[in-house]
C-alpha cells in the first residue's frame, strides 16, 4: 500500500515549498528563491508509481502558485511531464550513484523553468527576462542538482519504510535440504 508514501512526499511538498518561499537568505544572498520541486518530482518519479506522480504534480503546482506570484497550476504541467518521462525511463536512467543523481536534478532543474517560460509565453504573458535571468537559471540548476542529492535518499527511505515486511516463518528458515541419489554416504 502506497498511500501513507504518497500522503508522506505531499508533506514533504508541502513544507519544502513553504520553507523555500518563506526563507529569504537564498534570495539575499543569490538574488534567486529556491525550487524545491524539480528534484522532489525526480525523486518521486524513481520510486513510485504514475498515480503519486500525477497527485504530486497537482498539489505541488497548486501550493507554489499559492505561495508565489505565478499564473495558477503553472507548473502543473512541465513537472507532470518530468515526471512522467522519468518514470517510463527510470529502468534506463542510471539513479544509483550520486553524481548521476546530481546531474538527473541538475537537468529537472534547467527544464522546469524553461518549459513553465514556454508555457508563459504560449498564454500571451510577458515575463521579466533580461541577463539576471540567465544567472537565476544558473543557480537553480546547481540548488537542484543539491537538492536531489537530499530528496533521493529521503524518498528511498519512506519508500522502504511502508514496504510490508514478510511475517517471521513458524520454523527454522536457516536448515538447508540436501538432496542425493542416496540416503547415506
């Protein structure tokens, strides 16, 4: 049963994009806020099924355009299709070592915003492009490629913590049977 993982990774969406809007040394200090989602929707889309990817692209989009000056459900549909790609593939993706999981968040981090830009210049938006937002994207590649690093253990270890274990056997599992053509030698 994966509700109590699916229920878990919302929390985690939840607080995250909290703590990234609400925090503001990031911004000080980089002139940028913090995305949490691109490498929490990586994560996720390695580990779980289709259904908490969906569940978590909805809810994750609908908070962040609550707590932000975003279009409402922007990101709704890039983290959905992130999502959705890395989950048809992650039998393919190498995911086990950190610098391939490094580079798995820092590529989620440069998509999701292009395609959310694509998608606010298909709406007729005029958002506020210039040569800050080139060093902007920059060092939400390099927050996400971080945060990845964070998230994956994170999310393998809900993940295996509401697994079913297996009942303990009546009898003794440890006896080996060994099988001849004779009985006795």
């Amino acid at each position: 049963m994966k509700a109590f993982l699916t229920i878990t990774i919302l929390l985690v969406a939840l607080i995250t994009t909290y703590a990234a809007s609400a925090w503001s040394l990031p911004l000080q200090m980089l002139g940028t806020q913090l995305d949490p989602l691109p490498p929490l929707m990586l994560a996720t889309a390695l580990r779980t099924p289709i259904t908490t990817i969906a569940i978590l692209a909805i809810f994750a989009s609908l908070t962040q355009s609550a707590l932000s000056s975003d279009p409402l459900g922007l990101s709704l549909l890039p983290l959905y299709t992130l999502g959705f790609i890395v989950h048809i593939n992650s039998h393919n993706l190498l995911h086990h070592h950190i610098g391939s999981r490094f580079a798995l968040g820092a590529i989620a981090g440069a998509m999701i915003p292009l395609m959310s830009l694509a998608l606010l210049l298909l709406t007729n938006k005029e958002p506020l492009i210039g040569w800050f937002s080139l060093w902007q994207w920059a060092a939400s590649i390099l927050s996400s490629g971080l945060m990845t690093l964070i998230f994956y253990p994170l999310i393998e270890w809900l993940d295996k913590s509401v697994e079913e274990q297996p009942l303990a056997a009546p009898f003794d599992t440890t006896t080996t049977i060994i099988r001849h053509r004779r009985f006795h030698e």
